[in-house]
C-alpha cells in the first residue's frame, strides 16, 4: 500500500538529523544479515532428537523395510500425519524428498513437456504461457516460472488474499492463464491469509484454460506465532465439489518445522493428478528417502505432535517479530514514512516504504552492514513497480543482533525519505 | 551370445522326463522371486549404525550447520570421499539426493527444455533424437529415453565393452545421436568391465553433434564380488585432454552400499557442465539433504570405509553369485541350452537361453511360482530381437530359497528349450 502520510517539508527539515545518524551507524562497521526466512540455531535445536531418528527402527506400520528401494508415494506413517494436518484421506497425499519446491518445479517441468491430464498439448507447444502472480510473493516462486520463460502476471494481495474481482476477470478471458502462485496461510511476504470466500471462489471459477492449475503452496500451514492454528481451508475436497477436481497443485513440508535443509515434502492432489505425477516420478527414480521419512513420523508421533513443535517455535519467534514491530512503531510512526504488516504467522514482516526509496533504503543498510532482501525480490523479474517493498527476515539473527540491525533499518528508512523529500 | 551347441535330437528325447520335473516344481506351490536387483536385509544390517547417525553432530568439515539450508553442491565431507574413488578433484563432484537415477532424468530433461552448453537448440526442437543403447543393458535407463520419446539404437556389448567400431561409426555420421547409456563397470546385467581402450576411445571419437552425451552411470565402480577393486578409468580427465571436456556426465551413489532407499547420489562433470546442472537445480530447490550426508560421511569416514563396506557386501553376495553359478553348471551344462555371465562384480547374473524361448522360460517360471524379470526388459522397449535374454538377480533371497528357485529355473531352461525342439 502506498505510503503518503508523512509530511514532505518535516522530512526535508529533519535531514541532517538522519544523515548523522547514519553516519554514526556506519562507523560501527557492522555485519548483520536479514535476508532469508532460514530459522535460527535455537528452532533448529527443538528438532535435534532427530539427528539420532529412526534408530534403531527401520520397518514402517505397514512392515516395509524403509531402508530397501520401492514405495514411490512414501510410508503412509507419514503421510497419515499431513493428510491429518490437511484434512484429507491418506490417499491424496504423497511425502516426497526435500522442499515441495522441488515438486512444483518438476509439476511445471512436465506440464511442458507432457502437458497435464486436462491439457490439450503439452504447454511447451501453446504459442504463450502465462501465470496469474500475487504481489508481493516468494521470490522463488517466481524465479521458477520465468525460468520456463512463463509470462507473470501480477495480481494485487488484499487483507483476505488475492483481489478475486481481477483474478476471475483474467482466467475466464484468457486460456493461456495457465496457473496462478498461491501461499494461502501465513504468505510470503505479507503474512496474509486466504479468506474461505477466497478459497471457494478460486476453486469455483471459469478458467478459459482447461488444464489451469493452483500452485497452492501450505508452507506456514502450521506456522503460527501465537496459541492459535487457524482452520485449514480443504480447497482439494471443494474444488472436486465444484467439478474442478484436478484444479489443485497443494504443497507442505516439514522444511521450518524440523531441519530446513532435510525436510520431508507433501504433494497433495486428485488421484488423477497424483497418478500422472507418480508416472512420470516413477521413471525419475525409484522412490524418496523412506528412512527419513520413518525418522519424522517417529518424531511427531502424530499431527499434534507437529503442533507442539510449532509452539515451541512460536515461543522463539514471537519476541523476534515483536522486537521489530516494536522498533519500527517507535522509530518510524511518527513520520509515517512506513506501513508494514503485523503477521500472526509465518517468516516475515512485509514493509513499505515511501515509494521511489525501497532500493535507496537497501543500499543504505548495505553500505552499513546490513543485509536486506534485494528490493523488489517480491515481486516477478524483481521489479516492484512502485520500488517501495521490503521483505524482513527476523528469524535468523540472535534477538541482540536483530535490535541493532532494525535499527539501523529504521535509520535507513528515515535518512532515505529525507533524502527524497529534499530532492 | 547365440546358444548353439545343443542336440535337437538329445533334447527333443528328454521332453517327457524335463516336463515331469516341471509338473513336480509346479506342486510345490511356491512363492519366490529373483526379479529386481535389491540388497537383502543381511546386507542392509551391515549399515544400521547410520540409522542413528550423525548424531550428535550437525557441522561440516567446512563448519556449515547441516540442519540449515543451503549449498546446492552438497558438503565437502562426502564429495570428497566419491572424488577420491572417482580418482577426481572435489570441485568436479556434487553430492545430490537420493539415486543418480533422479539426476540422469532431469539432465536429460533439462536438455530437452533448455539445450546444454554446447547445444544448437533445445532438444525438444530438433526434428528427431537417437540414443544408443548397449544391449542388454539396464531398464530403467531405457525407459528415461523412452519417456522422452528418444530413438533408441542397440548397439552390441562385448567382453571389453561397447562394439566401438559400430558406435564411432553411427556416432560420427548422425548428429542426431545426442547420447549413449554406460554402466561402465561390471555393467547390468552382463558384469562387463569396459577397458581402458574402450573408455579412450569414447570419449576421443568425433560425434556429428557437438552436445554428444555419454551417460556415465558409475552405480557398481566399488560393487566387487572378490577382493579386488578394479581401476577406475578417469573419463572426465580423459575427455578434457581429447578436446571434449562437457563430453561425459558421470555418477555414482551409495544406493547399494548403505541402504537402497535412503542414499547419497554423485554427478561428476567439467566446471561448465556443474554449472549448467547447477543453475536449473538452484531454481528447482535449496539444496540437497545435507543430514543424511553427513551421516554418511560419519559412516565411511573416508574412501577406504567404502571399501571396507563392499568388502562386507562380497561377503554376503558371492556365496549367492556362487550358488546360481553352480546349479547352471550341474543342470544345464551337460545339455548345451544356455550359456551365461560369469561376474566379478556388481548384481546380476546375464543368461542367455536358446532362442525364441526366454519368453516362455519366464511364463513357466511364473506358473511355478518362481518371479524372474520381465524376458527382453534388458532391451530397448522391452523388446529382445531373438528372445534369448534373462537377468538373474541373486541378491534379495535368502541362500535356501534362491537355490530352490535356480534349481526351478534350469528346470523351465530346460522344457522350453526340449519343447522348441519337439515343435
């Protein structure tokens, strides 16, 4: 949203003000990051047990061996936990290896080669492909779809999810609108989550295209910063209830519940969707790594097991968050040079800035030691149009390291506004 | 081979008696099966000390925190170990997920969406793509090459290796041969081990096309049945001194070393090749599971830890390799109705039936309750021209039921080739 409630000649008049303090920030020569939603050495901790998991067992509840090859859907111990957390039968939830980027990449991958069950020709043979993109979004979402060259469309994100008035407008007006990217709870970077009325109506809606796709990514699904998990809207059963079974790509993964760069990933779809994935998975390899998957559902022990790992994670993240919300009311309300999101989920605060500055305040707490997000990373091709988005990342830096470095953000935020107001 | 050195008349006299024994198989009712090359449990105990590993550890060599995300290449503490086995620096050596069989696929697939280095074009818009394919040779290779509708051209195998007359030949006269499946040593399913001439003079020979591939699939390199580990040819280094440094894509992996299922796989390549691979897979994902590869480098500790392991293995597996060589030996060779491998390594036993009758050995097989693999799944399209082949794969039975098995297998050997001659 834009940020127009400061007060130009103030700014102007407190200019050198802010320059000094900048200066004074500079000379401190520090090397803080908030780049990345990595979770801290402390969350990472709550899920050590797992170092050691699953000794000395080996066999799953149906007695596989998971050490040996075979079961390329994954051990129902597992699956049985997600499709618990999901609300769906075990049957249309797949647990495959590492982040569930790497199914939506391979999804999209084999949409243009194959096409889908749905498609009329693989995508690679329709004469332009593009994607509806709610801005702003993950990074990574978009690198994937300009990766195959894929047109983005961007979409504005409201309180309740996407404007659904310009989304349904799209997809019924143009067949090559072939998917749209969706993180539905706790959103990446806006912290925003889809209304039901915004779920059904995704489900619900005419697409011109035939084999049009949600990319419904649940990465924060449990990811709450308080007591409570909100209500898990089950987009795969409504969308089979309004005649659009294959509508739905839908993603977890235990990525920022146990160890980031050893998770195990969930696929949920249609059978038909999972049967053409599986055919093609199946020629790829010879199934996931069962062994971790046994080592996981021995650590949940059960959805609620997930949930009580969640707390403890909330309980290390809330004060973070809280940190810098705090130091951006204190330092920045008063000149209304900022607006920023107060997530009760997820990774990150999404702040704008006055608008023309995101890449001056980058560039400011760089020169200072700080790493930010590039600006404009929420966005596709990292072009924000307005340059005036900024994605924080508290969860990394110990609560020490994060005060300074949001401080000196809010500095940066201040001396970049200035320096426009006296442009 | 061709099996020619029956006796018509000999075999044609014995029908009745070979027919009794076969009805006697068929009365016992059994339930056994020799079809896929999978490690027993003896051999998977043999690594049941990573089901608790790498605990208490999760720090690298280099002192990344394994549980975090990051390095798409993989830690250092396992390149290092299969760069050493590959006699190469660890800078050519990634350590990915799961089986190579994963990255062959979307090297392949890669190709096809987006070309190589050195390509003219996508694959996918050349007018037509070939592939040549040892025979026999391994199915699931085969079936990547179908998958993507690639021509596949059967190229001879013999003692050393590829007929390297045949493949210079096709290979420097069509440039729309982009690629040749290897298994280099002690190869599925013949056991052949290519010689040094033979690796110099692939990757030396000219290719039409200049993105030519050669498929290196290293799965056995240290799978010895003896004590001995044969040399390991340099292909990378090879191929770089002949001019065509992107010529090979290597792999390895721990599949059959530590458990099937649960793995660490290895691309070697040139710096421009890893680059490539690396700039679609840092778009696909966040790294590969770095947990389980520092388990495994706990588990091996270095490149003679492997040694040991498969030292382990032979222990396990000759004495089965042995067995089935054996009961070959005293049912069939008195006859002339087959000729087979005689592997010092890897996991399959090559056998060759008179012709036009492996089908049927298989059919009987199967009514007598013993499961071999699919006749011609060695071939291209499953399709083997003279209906001669069958893969024997002597790891996963238990020493009692695989000699109750392979002394029901000479015994279909034996009527199908008694009932050929009576026809």
């Amino acid at each position: 949203m834009a940020v127009d409630s400061f007060d130009v000649h103030e700014l102007a008049a407190h200019k050198d003000e802010f320059a000094k303090a900048y200066e004074e920030l500079k000379s401190r020569n520090l090397s803080l990051n908030l780049t990345r939603g990595k979770p801290s050495s402390e969350q990472l901790d709550f899920a050590n047990a797992l170092l050691g998991l699953p000794a000395p067992d080996y066999v799953s509840a149906s007695g596989e061996d998971v050490r040996n090859y075979g079961n390329d859907k994954g051990i129902t111990d597992i699956r049985a936990i997600w499709a618990d957390l999901m609300d769906l039968p075990v049957e249309n939830v797949l647990a495959q290896d590492a982040s569930s980027l790497n199914i939506q990449f391979d999804l999209i991958s084999w949409a243009m080669q194959f096409g889908n069950v749905d498609s009329e020709r693989p995508w690679n043979q329709e004469p332009v492909l593009k994607w509806l993109c709610p801005v702003p979004g993950y990074d990574r979402h978009f690198a994937i779809t300009q990766h195959f060259g894929i047109e983005m469309i961007q979409v504005p994100m409201n309180e309740d999810g996407p404007d659904m008035d310009v989304v349904e407008k799209l997809v019924a007006a143009d067949p090559q609108i072939k998917g749209m990217w969706n993180v539905p709870m706790f959103s990446n970077p806006t912290g925003v989550t889809y209304s039901a009325e915004v779920c059904r109506r995704l489900v619900q809606m005419e697409t011109a295209a035939p084999d049009f796709r949600l990319m419904w990514d649940n990465a924060y699904m449990v990811h709450t910063l308080t007591d409570e998990f909100p209500e898990i809207h089950n987009v795969i059963a409504w969308a089979e209830e309004a005649g659009n079974p294959n509508r739905v790509w839908a993603f977890g993964s235990t990525s920022k519940i146990t160890f980031a760069g050893a998770g195990v990933a969930f696929y949920a779809s249609s059978k038909e969707n999972l049967d053409n994935y599986l055919a093609h998975a199946g020629i790829r390899g010879i199934g996931p790594n069962k062994v971790n998957q046994l080592a996981h559902a021995k650590f949940f022990g059960d959805a609620e097991g997930v949930r009580e790992q969640m707390r403890r994670h909330a309980g290390s993240l809330a004060p973070k968050f809280d940190k810098v919300l705090q130091i951006l009311d204190s330092r920045l309300s008063a000149y209304g040079v900022a607006e920023w999101s107060k997530p009760t989920g997820g990774y990150f605060i999404n702040l704008d800035v006055v608008d023309g500055t995101a890449r001056r305040v980058v560039e400011l707490a760089k020169e200072a030691g700080i790493a930010l997000t590039g600006s404009g990373s929420s966005f596709p091709l990292k072009q924000d149009p307005n340059d005036r988005n900024i994605r924080l990342a508290p969860s990394l830096p110990p609560m020490e390291e994060l005060e300074v470095a949001m401080d000196g953000v809010a500095t940066c935020v201040l001396l970049a506004a200035a320096e426009k107001a006296s442009a």
